[in-house]
C-alpha cells in the first residue's frame, strides 16, 4: 500500500513539473509576442508623428497661399471675407410635418370595442 502511495505521489510530481514546463515556455512565448508588439507600436508612433511633422509642414499658410495663387485660373480660390459667413438666425431649418394620428389610442385600460378591461 505504501509503495502506491510514493508511485502515485511520484507521479503527480511529474505532472506537476510537466504543467509548469508547459506553462513556463506559453509565458515566455506570450512575453515574446507582448515585446514585438510593443516594438510595432513604438514604430507606428514615431511614424505618426513623423506625418503630423510633415502635414503641418505642408498646411502652412504661406505655402498654402503661394498654391493658390499659382493655381488660381484654373480653382478660382479667393480668401475669405467676413460678409461670406451668415448668422445663425439666418439659417433656415426644414418644417417639420405634423404627425396624422389614424387610429385613437385607448388610455382608460378599457377595451374600445369590446368595454371590458384588457385580459379579461
């Protein structure tokens, strides 16, 4: 009896150090993937603030206003001038139409047709 009990005991430690192989090596692989990403992220950070460099680089309003002008016959681009914007209150919102009720609508629980109380 006693030898079954260090053979089963024996073996539980094996599946036990087993287990934690296994799982050492899944988190070393997890860690691994979790650094890459970590790497791609970095990388895709700095390239994005490489294209906001660049695009405010592009929009400024002197390169912006030399485009226009030589391209002016062909876009017809002019600056723009306070009396170009509106008002609010001059903005003209559509009418909404009133909603047609065809059928009533029974509020006092009663059933229109039958007079007696819904359920029964």
């Amino acid at each position: 009896m006693k030898s079954l009990l260090y053979a089963l005991t024996a073996l539980a430690v094996f599946g036990l150090a087993f287990w934690a192989y296994r799982e050492n090596y899944a988190t070393q692989q997890v860690l691994k993937e979790t650094r890459g990403l970590q790497r791609e992220i970095g990388a895709a950070q700095e390239r994005l603030s490489v294209l906001r460099a660049e695009w405010a680089y592009l929009n400024r309003p002197d390169r912006l206003m030399e485009l226009a002008e030589l391209n002016f016959e062909r876009l017809g681009l002019l600056p723009l001038r306070p009396d170009q914007f509106g008002r609010v209150d001059e903005v003209s919102y559509p009418v909404q139409p009133a909603l047609l009720i065809t059928e009533g609508v029974d509020v006092s629980g009663l059933n229109a047709q039958s007079g007696e109380e819904p359920g029964q």
